[in-house]
C-alpha cells in the first residue's frame, strides 16, 4: 500500500512540473506537456481507485 501512495504522490508531482513548465514556457511543445499532465493524473487517479 505504501508503494502505490507513493507512487501516486510522485505521478501527481511530475504532472505538476509539467503543468508549470507548460505554463513558464510558452512553447510549440507546451500542449503536449498538458497532455502529459493529465496523462499523470489519469494514471494517479487510477491507481488509487484501484482494489
């Protein structure tokens, strides 16, 4: 159980980063950091409603 927050934690973290690396650079690449954000996220949110 320990293993699956922490990894949750640190998918959530690295959605983050690439939320704000998509917002303080304002790049040809900044949509799919998003994409990437929210690909993290999903990934989180499914390992936490996970039995």
């Amino acid at each position: 159980m320990a293993d699956r927050s922490e990894e949750i934690r640190y998918l959530r973290k690295k959605a983050r980063q690439f939320r704000e690396l998509a917002a303080a650079y304002d790049t040809d690449l900044s949509p799919r950091l998003l994409e990437i954000a929210i690909e993290l996220e999903l990934r989180a949110q499914a390992l936490e409603e996970r039995d």
